[in-house]
C-alpha cells in the first residue's frame, strides 16, 4: 500500500514534466521511429546512390535525436520506472545504442553500394531497439493514465474528507452558536421578568402598604407614632422608586447614573463620585440595554453599601475606540472572593442571586463583566459594544 501510494506521487511530477517537454523540443518515440525509417530508406538506396556521407549524416541525426530522448523528462522516466513498468532490456540496448550505430557507420563505409550483412544485422538491431521502445512507451503511457486516475481518486476522496470536516465543524459552530443565543434569549428573559416583578411589587406596596399606612396617619393622635409612620412611608417610596426603573427616553441613562450616585452619597453617607467622558453620546441605545446597565449599577452599589464597608465609590463612565461603552465602579473597601460566571450558576442555587443577576444582565445584552477584588478594594467593569457610542 505504501509503495504504491510512493508511485503516485512520484508520478505526478514526472506527468507535470512530460506535459511541460511537450512545449520544449524533447522528440517522441514517435519521431525517433519516423527518423529511423528516413535513416533505412537512405540506407537502401546505396546502390543508386553512392554518396554514403548523406547516409552517415543522418544517421549522426538520428543518434543525436535519440540521445536527446534519452536525457529528456521521458527519458528520466524510462530510468525511474526501471525494473517496474521497464524491461531491463531496453535500458541496456539504448545504453549500448552508440556502439550499434558506429557500427553501422562503419558498415555504411565499407559498403560498396547495396546494404551487406554488417549493415542488415545493425539495421535489424536498431529496429528490435525501436520495437521495444514503442512496447515500454505503449506500457508507459498506460501505467501514467492509471496513476492519472488513482491520483483523481485519490483526490477527489480528499477533498470529499475535507468537505466533510468542513461540514462538520461548521455544523458544531452552529449548534454552539444557537446554544450561545438561546443562552441570550433566556437570560433576557429572566431579566425581563424580574423587571416586571419589580413593578407589580412596586405597584403592591405603593397602593396598599402605603396607602394603608397614610389612612392610619390620620387617624391616630400620637405625634410620635405618626412620625414613625410617615417614615416607614417614605422608606417604602424610596423601595418603589429602586424597583421602578427610570425613564430612559426623557432622561437618558446618564442623568439616571448621577441621580442614582447622588442618591446614593446621601442615604449612606459614603463619598460617591461619577465621572462620564466628554462628548459621550447614547441616544442610540435601546431602553433594554440602558435599563440592564443601570441596573449592574444599582445592583455594585447596594453591595458596597451592605458588605463593603467603603468610604469612596468611583464611577466611571466612557467609550472605546472599538465603539464600545465600558462602566467602571470601584471602592476603596474590604475587598472580597470574587466568584466567575460558572460560579455564580451555584450562588443562585443558594439564593445569593446579587452577583448572579449581574452576570446574567450583562450576558442579555452581550456584555463583558469583570470582577477584580483584592484587600484594597474592589472594581466592577461592565463593557457592551454599542454601534451608537460614540
């Protein structure tokens, strides 16, 4: 098997050199054999004509077309199938070739007119030479249109396997893209749904627990529990205010980020600064992504308010120049073991669902988030390529 893959592709070559010979001036077997038969007419017309130095000469011709044969891209392959597809034979008659035509040169020489028995038997030499190398090139040239067609086999079979593989790998990548946007889908789905739980739950706090407790304010005379009331009443406005997202089309989510950090010195106490580059313009995002940003936001800055025991928050607002829009918000607080995405899969199951809502709105809307934490304190980056940030 391995040996006749070698012929094939040791053929191939040899065919591309054959068929560039055909351009050169390589003489065939054919025109040797054609050159022979001028050479023997010659010969045979010695008797009506006497001038042997034409004979001479053309056999001189014929010897050199011959040799040139010999050294050709065909003659090469003659030597390279040698013992395979090449009788031993011809090899030797055509090394010992310039001898027999001396020889019949000689003949020619001392002929004295018809062609004498040294004459006929080179000539008949010569012509068991030409026989055979018609044979071997007949056998040549089948032995090349069969590694032809086994080399068309063998590559037609090879870009079948490559098709294939082709297919095949295109067939996973689409799988494992339409996994990767049903993975989008859902968690858009998710975020969705809790954005709408948020707003029933808004709506039922703000039109019965707080209503309920506005009617009592009037009717009870004790100023201190009244006061208590009105406060437990402004605590839940401020709940419904955080569950009810803001109004992106006629604020934009700019003005939501600095109310929110404003809001947010001021209820905790904590020094909280935001920073948006000049010029940034997102008129061209969509309510959802602006939503999902925000809240990424809301939800950095409640953690540090529960957990990081932070005296400065920093947010930073700015674009790239691969047009992205890149949130940073960091503290100088405590510092924490920040989990990864597949991490935050099993928070959910223990009900910390904090740091796994932030994975799963930045995913929604084909985002990065980034979670660096250390004994200094503690960076949360959000990017989300945008063809509207400019």
């Amino acid at each position: 098997m391995h040996k006749r893959l070698f012929y094939i592709f040791l053929t191939f070559p040899l065919i591309f050199a054959a068929a560039c010979s055909s351009h050169n001036s390589y003489p065939s077997v054919s025109s040797i054999s054609g050159e022979w038969l001028e050479v023997k007419k010659e010969i045979f017309k010695l008797d009506k004509n006497e001038d042997y130095k034409t004979v001479l000469h053309n056999i001189g011709r014929f010897n050199i077309t011959l040799n040139n044969f010999i050294n050709s891209p065909v003659g090469k392959m003659y030597q390279s199938y040698k013992d395979e597809f090449i009788s031993d034979e011809l090899i030797k008659a055509l090394v010992n070739i310039d001898s027999l035509l001396e020889r019949l040169k000689t003949a020619v020489k001392d002929s004295t007119g018809f062609p004498n028995a040294e004459m006929l038997s080179c000539m008949l030499e010569v012509d068991a030479i030409i026989e055979l190398l018609q044979y071997n090139d007949t056998n040549l040239t089948n032995v090349i249109l069969l590694r032809i067609y086994q080399l068309f086999i063998f590559l037609t079979l090879l870009i079948i396997i490559v098709i294939l593989v082709i297919r095949l790998l295109y067939a996973r990548f689409e799988k494992a893209k339409t996994r990767e946007q049903q993975s989008i889908l859902f968690s858009r789905e998710v975020v969705n749904a809790q954005e709408h739980e948020r707003k029933r739950i808004a709506r039922e706090l703000h039109d019965t627990v707080a209503q309920d407790l506005w009617r009592l304010s009037f009717q009870i005379d004790n100023e201190l529990v009244v006061e208590e009331q009105r406060a437990v009443i402004q605590r839940i406005r401020n709940i419904c205010d955080t569950l009810i997202p803001p109004d992106f089309q006629r604020r934009g989510l700019l003005n939501a980020l600095k109310k929110l950090t404003f809001d947010f010195g001021q209820r905790t106490g904590i020094e909280c600064h935001i920073t948006i580059n000049k010029d940034l313009k997102l008129e061209l995002m969509d309510n959802d992504t602006q939503l999902q940003c925000f809240r990424i936001v809301q939800e950095s800055l409640t953690n540090i308010e529960k957990h990081a025991q932070a005296s400065e928050v920093l947010v930073l607002v700015r674009a790239t120049e691969d047009n992205s829009l890149v949130i940073c918000v960091s503290d100088n607080g405590k510092g924490f073991s920040p989990p990864d995405y597949d991490s935050c899969l099993t928070l959910r199951t223990e009900g910390r669902l904090g740091l796994w809502g932030m994975y799963e709105r930045a995913a929604s809307i084909s985002g990065v988030l980034t979670i660096i934490s250390d004994s200094e304190g503690t960076m949360i980056n959000l990017q989300v390529p945008l063809e509207g940030v400019t």
